[in-house]
C-alpha cells in the first residue's frame, strides 16, 4: 500500500464489518493555552513585520507565548486535566501518557512522565513522541497500536509545547509564526465491527524522510553542541514540499478504507499556514466548510495545533459524535502523516 504504515492495513473484508476488533474511541478532550495574547501588532515591535504580511502569508493574527512558570509540562497537565474532565474520568483510570512534543521541560525524563507525577499517577507508564509537528498524529496511531496490541485500554494523547523558548526573536522569518499550547484527548478501548461505521481510529498513514532535514531543524541538542539551540526554516522550500505530502497522505488513509472526501465531516489538519490548509483541501475536493481553522488564532504550535484545534471545534458542537474526522500534518524532519477515525 502506498504511503501506508502497517497499521493501516485493514482488509477489505474488515471495512464491510464481518470481523470483531478493538477500536481506539475518542472519549474525551481538553486543550490549554498561556496567558498572555501577543498579537501582530505586538510583533510589529519585536522584528520588522507587518500584521498585513503575517495575515496574508500566514492567516496567523495571533498567537499565545509562555510566561513564567508556564511550561509544556505545565500546559499539558491543564490541558490532560480537562481532557479527564471532559471524559468523566481520573488519572487512576489511565494506564499510558503519551506526550508529542519538540520542546520538553527536560532532555529526561520525558514529559510524559512529568505529566504523569503531576497528576499524581503512579501506575502505568508514560513517554513521549518526538515528531515535530506531526508529533500529534504519531502519538494518536502510537496509542491506538498499544490499544489494539492490548498493551493499554485508556490512553491520554496529549500535544504540548512552548515553540517560543526555541524561537531566534530577531529572524522575522520564523518567529512571527510559532505560538504555544497544549491539547489532549482520550482514547479507550471498545469493540468494532472492521466497518468504517465504528467509532474510533479507523487508520493511519505515517511517513519520514530525513533527507530534508535543513529546511527546518533546531541547531542545538545535548549530543552535539549541548545548547537548546533555535528553530531554522526555509519556509518557501517547506510550502513546495508541503501540500504535496499532506494530500498523498490523506489520500492513502482515503484508499486504505474506502472512503473519500465526500464521506468526510471534519479535516483536522495542523495549522501551519492557511495557505497550505487551504491548497490541501483544495486539491482533494475537501469542501472549506469542513475544514476547521484556528490558525488565526493560536498560529502554529506544532505538536499541540491538531488536538487545539479538535478542543476548538468539539468544544462549540461542530464535530459531534459519529463524525468522520481526518487529522493530517507535516513538519521538521520531515515527517508526515494523516488518521482518519469516527469521532
Ligand atoms: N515580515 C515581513 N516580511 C517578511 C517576513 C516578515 N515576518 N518574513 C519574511 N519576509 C520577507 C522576505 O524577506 C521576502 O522578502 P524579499 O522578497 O525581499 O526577499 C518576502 O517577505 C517573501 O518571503 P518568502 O519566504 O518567499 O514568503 P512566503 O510567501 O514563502 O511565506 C512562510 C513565508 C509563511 C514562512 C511560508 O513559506 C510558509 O508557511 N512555509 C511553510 C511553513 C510550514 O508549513 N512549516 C511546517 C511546519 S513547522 C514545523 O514542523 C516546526
């Protein structure tokens, strides 16, 4: 199958429903942002920008930056603990944390398992997804493979981080487009049928290719200069590969289960750009009235765009229960990659 990890292998007979199979099920949501708003205006101050440029090359009108004592740890435990809320659950019905992000309060322990401590859970086990800003979608079909493999049955996915910390604040090229937050969903274990009529993560398509790695990496980590370092991007040469790698992705979770755009409620897409949302819809004849956007208002926060963004649109009623919710990304690696599940 083009483009599709193993997870995404379900047979034809499993789409028409004749066999019984564990679903990964969406149970609950929850997100958390910093305090501080810092607009374009506010960046007009910092580099040589215009709110007009980031609005039209972007669609980024804002974003959220950390403040002190706020960290990716610490938005994503507020954002764990709504997801809890949201679910009706506690930490003691967990058994996995998995965390994606770029930006760890530590080189180790994990994020994960300082999340986990936070909520004062101390069974199960607990690591994070390092995917950049696919992290998201990674973690989701990471989770539904523990599920699926019976390793887990209630799993907390959550996408945290605080680009800012990782940001060079003079080069108005990166800069103006990076924000923080944190965003987390649920996922259990329940029974399917095989037929795309269940709920709960229907497939997933994953893909990397480290051959791009200088048109977006970090110059620093704790093997090489042993420095944090700051986020560099070819933006122009990321936009030509991006729209291109997000659809063939979609594409293949499309095929891998029979369904097309039409069958479509929900794409989820990371939020990077506006322009490569919309050029992506655009090529497969995704309606723009399905797509939701929060670009504008938290711009890209990597790892923790997609479950924002769910947390934004679950939240106000428009996706519901039983809708079919593709999620798709691509970032620093670069990795790429889409899951399509039945909310
Ligand atoms: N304000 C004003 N002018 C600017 C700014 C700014 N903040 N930044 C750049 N410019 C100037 C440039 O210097 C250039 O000027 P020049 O023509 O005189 O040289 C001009 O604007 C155009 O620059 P481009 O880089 O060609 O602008 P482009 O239309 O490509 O938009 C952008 C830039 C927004 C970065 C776009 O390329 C993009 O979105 N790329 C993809 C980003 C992405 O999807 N990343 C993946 C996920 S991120 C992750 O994984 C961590």
């Amino acid at each position: 199958m083009p483009n599709g990890c193993p997870l995404s292998g379900r047979k034809r007979h499993e789409r028409r429903g004749t066999s019984r199979m564990i679903r990964s099920v969406v149970r609950g949501f929850g997100a958390a942002l910093p305090k501080r708003v810092m607009t374009n205006a506010e960046m007009e101050q910092v580099v040589d920008t215009s709110d007009d440029w980031i609005v039209q090359r972007s669609g980024i009108r804002q974003r959220y930056i950390a403040g002190e004592g706020e960290t990716t740890a610490s938005l994503g435990e507020q954002a764990a603990r709504a997801a809890l809320a949201n679910a009706g659950m506690t930490p003691d019905d967990l058994d996995l944390i998995i965390v994606a992000t770029s930006t760890p309060d530590n080189t180790f322990p994990a994020t994960a398992v300082n999340i986990q401590n936070r909520l004062g859970m101390h069974h199960g086990f607990a690591f994070d997804v390092q995917a950049v800003c696919t992290g998201f979608v990674y973690a989701v079909t990471t989770a539904d493979a523990y599920i699926r493999g019976g390793l887990a049955k209630r799993v907390l996915v959550i996408g945290a981080e605080t680009f800012s910390r990782i940001l060079n604040w003079t080069d108005r090229t990166t800069c103006v487009l990076f924000g923080d937050g944190a965003g987390a969903l649920i996922l259990e274990a329940g029974e399917g049928t095989g037929a795309n009529t269940d709920r709960g993560v229907l497939t997933a398509s994953l893909r990397s290719d480290g051959s791009h790695k200088d048109k977006l990496y970090v110059d620093g980590g704790p093997s090489t200069t042993g420095t944090v370092g700051v986020l560099h991007m070819a933006g122009r040469e990321v936009f030509k590969h991006a729209v291109g790698m997000i659809t063939d992705v979609i594409q293949a979770a499309f095929d891998a289960t029979g369904t097309t755009p039409d069958d479509l409620d929900w794409l989820v897409p990371h939020q990077a750009n506006r322009r490569i949302i919309d050029g992506s819809a655009k090529k497969l004849g995704i309606a723009p009235e399905k797509v939701v956007v929060t670009v504008d208002l938290h711009g890209n926060t990597s790892a923790a765009s997609i479950p924002l963004a769910l947390a934004v649109a679950a939240g106000d009623g428009r996706i519901k229960k039983g809708d079919l919710v593709m999620l798709e990304a691509m970032g620093g690696g670069f990795t790429w990659g889409a899951v399509l599940l039945r909310w």
